[in-house]
C-alpha cells in the first residue's frame, strides 16, 4: 500500500503543470508601467483583485484571464504555463497570439465574405424573378438563358451551402 501511495504521489507531482499566473501578471503590469489600479480599470476589475492575482492568493476567472492575456498580446496557454520573465519565452508568447489572432482575422473575413456572396446570390435571384415574372412573352433564347441561369444559380447555391460547411468545421477546430 505505501509503494501505491509513493507511486501515486510522484505521479501528480510528475502531471502537475507550472502556473506563473501571479509572477506573469505581475511583471507584464510593470513593463507596461502601470499601476494595480490602472490594469483592473483596463480589465474591468478592481485593484484588490489584481492584488489577489498577483500574490497568488486567487486566480482570475477564464473570462478575467482571456481579458489580461489580451490585454499583455499573450495567449492564456502562454499566461499561464510559461516563465514570461525570459525575453524568450515572451518573445516566443507574443509572436504564437499574433498568429492565433491572425487566424481568427482570417476566419472572420471569410466568413464575412460567405455572408456577402450568400447575399448577392439571392439578390441576383429576387430579381431573376421579377423581371421574369414582369415578361408578357419571353422569347426562346430567353427561355434558354432563364435555364442556363437558374442551373448557375443552383451550382453557386450549392458551392455556397460547401463553403458553409467547410467554415462550420473550421469554426469547430478554432474555439
């Protein structure tokens, strides 16, 4: 039973992670030169509990934490599990946020643009309609450009309802 209990022990010690919370939050507030009171004005807290953060006496919740982190241009994963009083290691934080927030840029503007073309599509066939619906008589190489347009009209709707899809998978793997 004590070998178990010694096994057990080194084991968490082993799987337990560093948290430099309170050393990072601390260091990245004074290399900006502000104050308790002025980082919990940014953040949207107050003075006591950016105190409580700093000496390690709480921790911000994960919302509170996603606000610091971004507030420093670091991710929360960074915030928390790496030693930031390197130059390095910062170094290394700030250029895997920039990225992570580039992505997150380049997702938006293209779900962005889905949201257009879906918008052009169907105001190109709003008026399709209409102006087919205003002919009296259409001639045969009208009829025969309404079909042309309507299978494009199909074939884009569809490649839209793809690209959807392909920004819903992607929007999975980003959060």
């Amino acid at each position: 039973m004590k070998n178990q209990d010694a096994v057990l022990a080194a084991f968490t010690e082993e799987a337990e992670l560093p948290n430099f919370i309170a050393s990072n939050l601390k260091l990245l507030r004074k290399s900006a030169g502000w104050s308790q009171t002025e980082l919990a004005e940014r953040v949207g807290l107050n003075r006591g509990n950016i105190a409580s953060y700093e000496s390690g006496c709480a921790e911000p919740s994960i919302c509170k934490l996603l606000r610091i982190s971004n507030l420093f241009d670091i991710t929360t994963r960074d915030f928390t599990r790496r030693d930031l009083s390197d130059p390095s290691e910062l170094a290394l934080a700030r250029t895997a946020h920039r990225a992570e927030t580039k992505e997150a840029d380049r997702y938006a503007a293209y779900r962005q643009r889905q949201a257009t073309l879906q918008h052009l599509i169907d105001s190109s066939h709003d008026l399709f309609r209409h102006k087919r619906a205003s002919l009296e008589q259409p001639c045969k190489e009208a009829e025969m450009y309404a079909g042309h347009y309507l299978q494009l009209m199909d074939l884009s709707r569809q490649l839209l309802a793809d690209h959807q899809n392909l920004l819903d998978e992607l929007g999975c793997q980003c959060k």
